[in-house]
C-alpha cells in the first residue's frame, strides 16, 4: 500500500508548533517519520484532504485533539512482554526491592494497562503488593480509562498466560481474571494499589521517589534530545539503587546516564549506583 503524503515535511513542522503554543502539547521531538506516517494515516481516516483541512480542524475545534492524540501516541502493549525480562524481574529486581519498608514505582507510558496488571500480578507473588504503590501514567487520557477497567480481549489471553508461564508465573493467569464471553476483566483487587494518572514525559516533572521506573517501547518515538531530557526526568525520579527498565529496543548508552547506571545481565534493566 502506498503511504499518502498529504501532510509534508515542512507543514508538519508548522502543525506541531501550532499544538504546542494552543494546547501545550509539545510533540516536536517525537520522531518525524513516525509522527508523519500517523498524521497521514488520520487524514486519510477522518476524510482530510489537505493539510489546510486538518489544521483548520485542530486550531478551531479543540474537542477534536483528544482524537488526534489518541491516534499519533503509539498504544501497543501486552501482558508479560518479552517473558524473560519479568522472569528476571521477578528474580533479580524484586527481591532487591522487598528489602524497602515501602515500594513506589512508576509505570511511565502505561497505555492500556496490560504491563501494569503482569506488575500488580508479580507484587502479589512475592506477596509484596499490599505495601506497594504503582503510579501507571500516559499522556493519553483514552488509553487511561481503559486500563482503569482492567477488561482486555479474551482472544489475547492464550499468548498472554503464555507469557506469564514463560515468566515464571505461580499459577494460573485465568485465576486473575472473570471471563464474559469475548471479554475478560482482571479482579479489581489488582488495581487496589494503583494509581492512573495523565502525564507528559516532555513537559511535565518528577512527581515521587521511586525504586522501579518501567519506561518500554516508549523512547524508541522520540529523537535523541527527547530521549536525554526523559532519561534526566527518571534519573530525579530514582531513589539511590533504583532500577530503570526499558524496551527490547532501548538503551540508556550512549546517554548521559550510562557511567551511572549498571546493567542488569542480558535483559534492558539497569541500577543506579550511588
């Protein structure tokens, strides 16, 4: 299929200037080409023709950004996510982190929720999350309310306990959650200890002191600059001898984090060293 290309390089510059001065959403250093592929691709769904069109639609219609952001910010997640990283997880990094009379940590670009249930799950293993706090964030309040309710497509749960099993799972996934016919909804106790919050990685700042900040497949949109100022935003955010976890794709080298940081094994998990 060939790519529209109703949005240009140069117009894509002007609209992003454009939402941050009106809006305060500064997309600027999200990768271009990921950026324009996904307005593009909006365009084409919502019947714009021109550029001239789209923006006229997000200066005058604010409602209508809600559905622009939800389109652009990349929501794709599962449940235990590359198993042998929440293997060693559960082997290395908990254990470090039950030896604190209290656990904060930070799910930064939660999207939907499923990482932050697979973490709910594994605190409750250890039998650590009632003094827990999971603080799941994403600047998209659409994907917020979803991962609130804790329901998921039961077509996804066969790879989903695959993963979990994978992971070193204790039991059984569907023990966490009802099935209701093409449906499934995670028992409410698992977001007990957990608060959904809006926030932005560009723009916003720390809000706590964590032990675990997990941050996957969210880095790989953002341009280096980006990348440098969110590694500065989790390096405030980090107790000394926090963990930073990220995506398969993502690394901290070559950041300006690296000679402070040690990395975990083979997995995408690195310490702070004090």
């Amino acid at each position: 299929m060939i790519e529209p290309a109703i949005v240009k390089d140069e117009e894509l510059d002007v609209l992003l200037k454009d939402i941050a001065v009106r809006y305060g959403y500064d997309f600027t250093l999200y990768s271009k080409a990921s950026l324009k592929r996904r307005i593009n691709r909006i365009c084409v769904m919502d019947n714009f023709y021109s550029f001239a069109e789209l923006r006229y639609q997000l200066m005058n219609h604010p409602e209508y950004l809600q559905r622009f952001v939800e389109e652009i910010t990349v929501n794709v997640t599962e449940m235990y996510r590359d198993p042998l990283f929440y293997k060693n997880l559960r082997e290395e990094v908990i254990p470090q982190l039950a030896t604190n009379p209290f656990i904060r940590i930070w799910v930064a670009g939660c999207a939907t929720g499923e990482e932050v249930y697979s973490l709910a799950i594994l605190l409750q293993e250890a039998n650590l999350y009632h003094r827990s706090l999971i603080y799941a964030t994403d600047i998209n309040p659409t994907v917020l309310e979803k991962a609130k309710q804790g329901v998921f497509s039961i077509r996804h749960m066969k790879q989903y306990s695959e993963n979990y099993n994978l992971s070193g799972g204790a039991r059984e996934l569907s023990s966490y959650y009802r099935a209701n016919y093409d449906v499934v909804k995670f028992d409410d106790k698992l977001k007990q200890r957990v608060v959904f919050s809006t926030h932005n990685l560009v723009s916003d700042a720390s809000f706590n002191e964590f032990q675990l900040i997990l941050c996957r497949n969210v880095l790989i949109y953002f341009e280096k600059e980006l990348q440098n100022r969110v590694f500065n935003l989790f390096d405030n955010s980090l107790d000394k001898l926090g963990y930073l976890a990220l995506g398969s794709k993502e690394s901290i080298r070559f950041s300006n984090l690296e000679s402070t940081y040690k990395r975990l094994g083979t997995e995408k998990i690195w310490r702070k060293m004090n």
